[in-house]
C-alpha cells in the first residue's frame, strides 16, 4: 500500500466482495465513477460507509477512512446474481 491510497472492502448487496484501493484525495463523486466504470452495475446504487450514505459529492475518500483502510456497502435495486468486470 503507498502512503496516498486506501485500501477498502467493497460489500455489493451483502454478497460479492472485492479488495479495492483509492487514492486518498479521490472525492466520493470520483470513486461512485470508478466502481461504475469497473463492474457491470445498474445506474443507480448507494455507498455506505458504517452506515453513512456517501452523497454524491466532491468530499474525499480520506473523511471516512480510519486506520487506512475501510469498508464500503455498494446497494443495487435490483438483484445481482454475478459482480461482474468491466474488460476493456
């Protein structure tokens, strides 16, 4: 792990879960953009970090880290049978 990255968990539905890392300075609008650009998901879904709801915003990843390192809840409306990559 470098000094400027987060290491999370990423929890989708309380299924799939994904070891991920961010950028400390990344904002929360940013990492909404990066997990959609990653797995194929449904437009609409809601991050929580212990039970917060991380707002689309411009707020950096680093107000909700402590220890470096975090868990992060990824809900969809609709049901996932598989997390799937995005291969490009």
């Amino acid at each position: 792990m470098y000094n400027d990255e987060i290491i999370y968990v990423l929890i989708v539905n309380n299924h799939f879960v994904r070891w991920e890392s961010e950028k400390k300075n990344t904002s929360i609008k940013n990492l909404y953009n990066n997990i959609y650009k990653k797995y194929y998901l449904p437009k609409n879904f809601i991050l929580e970090v212990n039970d917060t709801v991380l707002h689309y915003s411009s707020i950096p990843l680093k107000n909700y880290c402590k220890n470096g390192g975090m868990v992060i809840r990824l809900f969809t409306n609709e049901n996932l049978n598989n997390l799937i990559e995005i291969v490009e």
